[in-house]
C-alpha cells in the first residue's frame, strides 16, 4: 500500500515487529474562542514524557492481547477511563520511522473514536485527576487547536511543535478525512508552520551562543 500503509491483517502478518496502538478521541463543539472564533471540533492529543507530543496509546503484547485489548488497557492508564475500542474504529497500520540500531522495527496502529463534547470533558478530567501515568509517562492532555487566529496563530503554530512517530501524519491525515479543516486551510497552516520553523532555528542558534558564552564563564 502506499506510504508505508497496511491493512490490519497486513500489519499483524508481519514477523519480527512490535505494535502500538494509538486512539484519536474527537468531538463537534459549538463554542468560540474569545465568543467569536468557532473552534468546530476537539481533538485530544497529550504531551508525553519525552517532550513531544503525540496520540494517548502504547506498545500491545501481541503474543498476549489483541490490539484493540491492550489499546484499551494503555487508554485506562494514560486517560484513567474505561474506553473499549473495536476492529471498526482501526484507520490504519503503518511503518514507522527508521528505528534506532537499538529497537526492533515498529508498526503503528491508529484508531479513531468519535464522542459527544461530555465525554470528552470527562476524558480530560480523569487524564487530570485519576490516570495513573499522569505526571509520569503523560505530562498532560492539549487540544489541537483547529482555527487560524488573524495573528497567525493556531494550527500552524501547534504543527511546528515536535511530534512522535507518525504522529503528525495521523493527525493530518485524519483532519483530511473526517473534513475537519478544509485542505486549503491545511496548506496554508503547514506554509505558515514551516516558516515558523526557521525563526525557531534563529532563536536556538542565538540561544545557544548566549549559553557557550555563559558556560565558559563558569
């Protein structure tokens, strides 16, 4: 398939893989930001330990669990609720990024679960409150924020930050699919976002100046 893509059967025939699962928990909202920028939908995504941001989930023992079993065990933990995920809510199976020398190749599998604005509300305050990687593996729940503010800020902004895995491709492969963000609208953040990109590598360059100055002051 293209992109690296497989099916779910493809993905579990391959021999001398590990799996992950990872779920997108997604709902229509009629609120506004600031009661005049329609924030449409919520999408939850978390920051994770290492400092990137990604999709709540994790590795599934497939010697000993289905995905969909282990998926569910990994959202208790990382959410601290009880969310049951089927076959119908797998997307897709994919390749992920050429490991390190020191990891086993990794295919990744993404789901995605469609809730009422509640249900969501409940998710974030059992990730904040009962979860028991919150603090540890889960820094935290985000929202991706799917409007353009006229400064610029928003999407384009929140996809300049660094993601894990394929994580970023879920995200915009999923915003494409469920209409989420008109794909001119897409475009035009991911130009934004790779402008960012290069005022991001001025400020580190000039930040790590100032710090050599520093160290070799001390």
């Amino acid at each position: 398939m293209a992109s690296g893509q497989l099916s779910r059967e493809e993905a579990l025939a391959c021999s001398g893989y590990r799996h992950a699962c990872h779920a997108m928990l997604y709902c229509d909202t009629n609120t506004q930001l600031f009661g005049r920028i329609p924030i449409r939908h919520i999408i939850l995504m978390q920051m994770r330990f290492d400092g990137l941001l990604g999709f709540p989930g994790g590795f599934v023992n497939t010697q000993e669990e289905t995905l969909e079993a282990g998926l569910s065990r990994e959202l208790l933990e990382e959410l601290g609720v009880a969310l049951p995920l089927s076959v119908e809510d797998h997307v897709d199976a994919r390749f992920a990024p050429v490991p390190s020398s020191s990891s086993s190749p990794l295919i990744t599998h993404f789901y995605m679960r469609k809730m009422d604005e509640e249900q969501i509300r409940e998710v974030e305050r059992a990730a904040a409150s009962t979860a028991t990687d919150h603090g540890q593996e889960v820094l935290g729940m985000v929202r991706v924020p799917l409007y353009s503010t006229k400064s610029g800020g928003g999407l384009a902004f929140f996809l300049s930050h660094s993601f894990i895995g394929n994580a970023r491709s879920q995200l915009l492969d999923s915003l494409l699919r469920l209409n989420l963000v008109a794909p001119k609208d897409l475009h035009k953040a991911l130009t934004q976002s790779l402008k960012m990109h290069t005022h991001t590598a001025d400020d580190l360059k000039a930040a790590l100046t100032l710090t050599e100055a520093n160290r070799k002051r001390f």
